[in-house]
C-alpha cells in the first residue's frame, strides 16, 4: 500500500482541478487511516452488530471506484470484484472481507481501480456521459458522488481507526 503525502486542495481553481483534487484527497486519506496497520488491525470490526473493517472500506472502494467510472461512465462490461448486489444501486459490495482475503491483494485491487478511473476520468469532460439505469450522468455528477462516498466512509474510518489504536487526524 502506498501512502503519499495528502495533498491540500488548491483554494482556488477551476472546477475540474477542484473536483480532481477533493477527489485525490479524500483517496490519500483513506490509504493514511490504514497506514502501519497489520492484517488483524485492518481487519477489526467496528462496534456489533456492524461488520465494517478498515479492509472492507478499502475493498468496497475499490468495487465503488471501478462501478462508476468503468462499468457506468465509460461503458466496460467488467464483472464487480465482490460479486453483485441485489439492490438497484448496483454492484459497490465488497465491505465483506473473505478469510483468505490479504490486505495486499486488498489495496493492489483498490490502486488498480483509482488507477484506471483517472485514465477514464482523464480522456473526458465533466459533460461527458455514462449511463446508469437507462439514464445519463455526467462525469461532473460522479465526481461529486465520488466524494460524498469517501467523506462518508473516511468519516467510519476516522472511528475505526480511533478504536483500534486511538490515533485520530491521521
């Protein structure tokens, strides 16, 4: 897993770079919230009756990431990673973690897919369209989802983390 610096978002931009820059911030934290962590830390559950983990956010980043920009903005016919999901949503499961699954493969899934939504997100305008349930949505739209979904599972992350080792603002 690697885990550069978070960058700062520029105070003042055009909104593609705002957009591209809250987005890239919210990924870096999510990799900060699991740095130094072993395989048991990452994988401790949150507070009965939920099972989250700091490793099924990151898997479940990574079935949301490669949901939206390659299966809906940019039309691949890629099966989910975690398997389907029954509601209208779509596939974005992932928050599961199998017992043989490893925070390597984990986070070598989740670079992958932010990799590859960059190069989609990159080679389009925020006009640009995929298609979700028979009906368009921009990139600009996405890219605000994409945020809103970070904010909210960094925001269980932050909680987590606290739990497991007491350490808060990373």
């Amino acid at each position: 897993m690697s885990t550069p610096e978070r960058p700062i978002p520029p105070l003042n931009a055009d909104e593609r770079t705002t957009l591209d820059s809250w987005l890239d911030f919210h990924r870096t934290t999510l990799a900060m919230k699991c740095r130094a962590l072993d395989e048991t830390q990452l994988r401790e559950m949150s507070a009965p009756p939920s099972s989250m983990s700091l490793l099924g956010i990151v898997q479940h980043m990574a079935e949301v990431e490669r949901n939206w920009f390659r299966r809906i903005l940019a039309g691949e016919d890629v099966s989910p990673i975690f398997g389907e999901r029954s509601d209208e949503e779509g596939p974005d499961g992932g928050f599961e973690v199998a017992e043989d699954a490893t925070s390597q493969e984990a986070f070598t899934l989740w670079e992958g897919e932010v990799a590859k939504a960059r190069e989609i997100a990159a080679a389009r305008s925020l006009q640009d369209t995929g298609t979700l349930l028979g009906r368009e949505v921009s990139l600009r739209w996405i890219y605000v989802h994409m945020i809103e979904e970070y904010a909210r599972h960094n925001g269980h992350a932050d909680l987590i983390r606290e739990r497991i080792d007491g350490a808060t603002g990373v």
